[in-house]
C-alpha cells in the first residue's frame, strides 16, 4: 500500500505550511484546496494522508528558509541532531551550516539548519494531520456522498494520521521541549499557535495513543506494513514511558512494561540475521519485517530522497570506498559524510588488531562486522577529514539474498536507497522492556529477552541488567537508528563530565557541557514569526 501511496502522491493537495494560513483561498479558482480535492472517492483521502506520510521524506524546499533540500528532510535532520550530537557520529562536513556546533555540542539560539528543519518538518507535519482530520469529519464525508465503504476505509486512515501526528509531536517535544500545540478542533485561520509545555505534550501523545490502541479503527498488527498499525502505537507509547522521567520528571516503568508485554502478545518476532534489518530489501523479506513495528519506506524508484538512508549509505562511505568489492554498499558512490569514532567501536563492541592497511579487524560481535577501516585513522584531531575514525556500511543497499557481484551492475546506476528506515523494532522494544524491569526489580523477567539480542549477536549475555549494560547495548544494537541523544539524556550521561567522548563540549579528549543544550533552541525564524513562543531557557536573552 505505501508504493500505491507514493504513485498517488503526484496528485496529492498541497497545502500551505503555517496553520494560521491553511483556510486561505487560491487566487487562481481552479488552484486545487483542501476544500475541493475530497470527494466521494476514496483516493482522495488516501492522496491527503500520503502527504502526512511523505513528511517524514520529503525535500521540497517550498516552505522551509534553507538551502539544501536533501539537509532538509525530517528523518535526516532527526537523525544528525541526535546520532551526530553524540559518541555514535562525527560528520567531515563542516562547511554545511549545522554541521561544526551538532558535532562539538556548541550550538546556541542561532539558526541551526538541522534543528530548523525538525522544527518546521514536524509542526509543518502536525498542520497537515490536522487538516485532513477536519476535512474526514463525519459530516463532510457525508455531504460528499461518500459510501458506507468508504466511510469504514477513511476512519482507518484518520486513526493513522493521528499516530503520525503523535509521532510528529513526540520528534518535536524530544528536540525542543515545548512547542506550538494545535488538534483539528484549534481556531482555525490568522491564529499563532500557543505552545504547550513538555509534560503537556506527552500527556496529550499517550492519550492519543491509548485511545488508538484501544479503538476498532487502527489496522491491526501487521496488517499494514509499512503505514502504521497497533504496533506501531504500542512501539511509541512504550518509547514514551521509558523516558517519562525526562519529559515529565515522573518515572513511568510499570507502564512501560505492561505496554512491552501487550506487544509481546501480537506475534512479532526478532529477525534471525541481524544484518537483513538494513540491507535494500528489508521491506520485502518477511524475516526482517517481523520485526518491524514501523518504518519508512524509501524506494530508488518512488521516493528519491536525499534524506534517511540514502543519506546514511552514501554519506558513510568515501567515493573511493564503493570500488572495493570486499566491503559493497550497493549504491553508486560515496559522499566521505559520517563516521564513528573509534572509541565507541573499542568500548562497545571490543574490536581487537585493527590493521588499518589491510582493513581487517577482529571482533566476537556479529554486530560489529559492519565497519571499514581500509585506510583509516583510529584519531579525529581533525574534523574535517573523513578518514579519521571508522566507516559504517550498517545500511546496505545489497538485497540479503543477493552477492555483491549480482547486485553490481543494478549497484552501479543506484543513485537513492532501498532500505526502509526503522522507525520502531522489536530488539528496541526488548531493551526497553529490559529497562523498566531493571528498575521494577524483575530482572528474570527480561532476561529471556536480553537473552535472545545476545544470541542473536554471538555473545554471552550479561550476568545482570544494569545500567551500564544498557547504555552499552543500546549502543550495540540501535547504533546509528536515531537513538543516542536521548538515550544518554535518559542516563544523565549527555552533558555530564562523568562520560565523555571525542569533541564532546567542543574539546578533542572531550569535557562536559551545560544541561540547557539537553534540548536545542527554537529557531529564530520561529520566534520571529509568532509572538506566543519564548525561547527555552538558557539560550539568548529570555523575555
């Protein structure tokens, strides 16, 4: 259905980015509106909740004061706030606008490319579920004529633009704190939005949640593959327990349990090769797809992003890297971007005789087969240079069942990725579940669980569940997944002095940084633009 998703979105309304402006009329009468592109028909609906959808890939710079529209897509600059910002990823680029402060955690109140596309991207996104849930109110499909079919067919699109508004609204709350809230039920025209405060926010996202999970109107588990589903609900409200503490500063972790143990009884299972999960055909073999709660689509064909794991596969790898045939990435060239500094590699996967001529490594960790190192450099003194630290090819174009030499020539002409970005995994929904139980004092519960990711990796599993063994293992299995940031927030290990890393706080050996960058600032722009938002504390003058 996504593919059937992407070849209506041609035909998709557009509609304008700021909420205050989304009843405006066209000067041009036979310009298309929300008003006139819903029929009786039901492509229609699906054409408008395509465009929620498409947010989270999307390049298109109509709307957004930036100047790279491949920098601009939702789940790449997610992703570099949160990875980049981290142990987990330093980026060479540092002529891009965003790329000096994400990587030495400097950044201040002003504009910062990444974080101003999250911000427009996601309450961009929250605009778009809106309007398509006034206009698939019960009297408008009515008046429509719509059929009884279609009726029961739009309600199951509505509960999914409410999952991806709560997702869009999770992104936002996660990155910034308190942001501009609005439903389909807010003033509608020349309105600022008010923000509402963090608590507030994740308040409203596991209402929203709960009640989706509990309502005939979201497909079921597994029935929707890639669109969202059940599991994709459960997937993010037990991500939102399990960071409860930092959003609310309340502890959630019976809560996050009890939500792991309903999706425990939907029948999803882990992926036997843990490197079929990010290989280009993901979507397609059921093994991977059995643990996906949800994910993002991403076609060579179709969607041509600049963005999720085009980025990640192109921009880990150097031009000269995808000529060598012992390490092939399965697209056409490289754009020498990311990489991981060594000393994650060292301390979380215990990599041995690293021999940076010949590229090879020791290492027990299936886990840790992924990286390159053919003329590396273990140290980053440099930011700038690319072959400092270790490459990642974690995301492979190659479909699992096929040889590099099979694939080569379709390699050759791969100018976009195949892979689905995982949104939400199963192994994630373990570690969480692990978490909670660590902090609930019912540790044999989980350790099956834990059990199960170490024999899938090859290792021994832990004696216990501790917090050290978390942050270790969340690094291991969601490396490079959108994860790190907020894992180590959760952990206090951020800004902390007690845990640092290369370049952490702008230092080479690494040094703490204060609490207020734990969420980014709200673009000037934003401010600018709508006199109801305040910048959050500890950035610029505060009014």
């Amino acid at each position: 259905m996504m593919k059937k998703i992407f070849s209506i979105l041609a035909t998709v309304l557009v509609l304008a980015s700021c909420v205050k402006d989304l009843n405006t009329l066209p000067l041009n009468p036979t310009d298309t509106t929300s008003e006139t592109a819903y029929t009786a028909e039901e492509g229609s609906y699906l054409s408008g909740l395509a465009r929620i959808y498409f947010q989270f890939l999307s390049c298109d710079l109509k709307d957004l004061q930036l100047s790279d529209g491949g920098a601009s897509e939702l789940i790449r600059a997610f992703w570099s706030l949160n990875e980049v910002s981290s142990d987990a990823a330093k980026c060479a680029w540092n002529g891009d606008a965003w790329v000096a402060a994400i990587n030495t955690n400097t950044w201040s109140d002003a504009d910062n490319d990444a974080a101003y596309a999250v911000y427009v991207r996601t309450i961009q996104g929250v605009a778009y579920a809106n309007e398509f849930l006034r206009q698939t109110a019960d009297e408008h499909l009515e008046n429509r004529g719509c059929s009884d079919a279609v009726k029961k067919s739009v309600a199951g699109m509505r509960a999914e633009a409410r999952f991806l508004r709560a997702y869009l609204y999770w992104m936002a709350m996660d990155t910034f704190g308190s942001v501009p809230f609005t439903t389909e039920d807010s003033p509608f025209g020349a309105v600022n939005p008010v923000p509402k405060s963090r608590p507030e926010v994740f308040h409203f996202i596991v209402d929203e949640l709960n009640e989706l999970v509990s309502g005939s109107d979201m497909p079921a588990a597994q029935s929707n593959y890639p669109r969202a589903d059940k599991g994709s609900c459960l997937g993010l409200l037990a991500r939102l327990y399990i960071n409860a503490e930092v959003y609310t500063g309340t502890a959630m972790w019976t809560e996050a349990r009890n939500t792991c143990d309903k999706i425990f009884s939907l029948g999803y299972g882990l992926a036997s090769n843990y490197a079929d999960l990010f290989r280009g055909d993901n979507g397609q073999n059921p093994d991977a797809r059995q643990e996906m709660l949800w994910a993002v689509d991403y076609n060579a064909e179709q969607t041509q992003s600049w963005g999720g794991t085009s980025f990640i596969t192109f921009a880990s790898a150097a031009a000269d890297d995808v000529t060598d045939t012992s390490h092939p990435t399965g697209v056409s060239g490289g754009w020498g971007g990311i990489r991981i500094p060594y000393e994650y590699v060292q301390k979380y996967f215990n990599v041995t005789n690293p021999d940076y001529t010949s590229g090879t490594y020791d290492v027990v960790d299936k886990r840790g087969k992924m990286f390159y190192i053919n003329g590396r450099v273990e140290t980053i003194d440099n930011l700038a240079v690319f072959v400092q630290g270790w490459s990642c090819f974690k995301f492979n174009n190659i479909p699992h069942n096929q040889t590099a030499e099979e694939f080569n020539e379709t390699a050759k002409i791969k100018a976009y990725s195949d892979i689905d970005y995982p949104m939400i995994r199963l192994a994630e929904v373990y570690l969480i579940y692990a978490e909670a139980c660590m902090h609930l004092n019912a540790e044999s519960s989980a350790m099956p669980y834990v059990r199960a990711l170490s024999e899938r990796a090859g290792v021994m599993p832990p004696t216990a569940i501790t917090a050290e063994w978390l942050v270790a293992e969340r690094a291991r299995e969601l490396m490079w997944e959108g994860h790190r940031r907020t894992d180590l927030i959760r952990f206090g290990l951020f800004n902390s002095d007690s845990y640092v890393w290369p370049w952490k706080g702008g230092a080479m050996m690494g040094q703490g940084f204060d609490s207020h960058l734990n969420i980014f600032a709200i673009p000037a722009s934003e401010l600018s633009a709508n006199p109801e938002l305040k910048q959050n504390p500890g950035y610029g003058k505060q009014s």
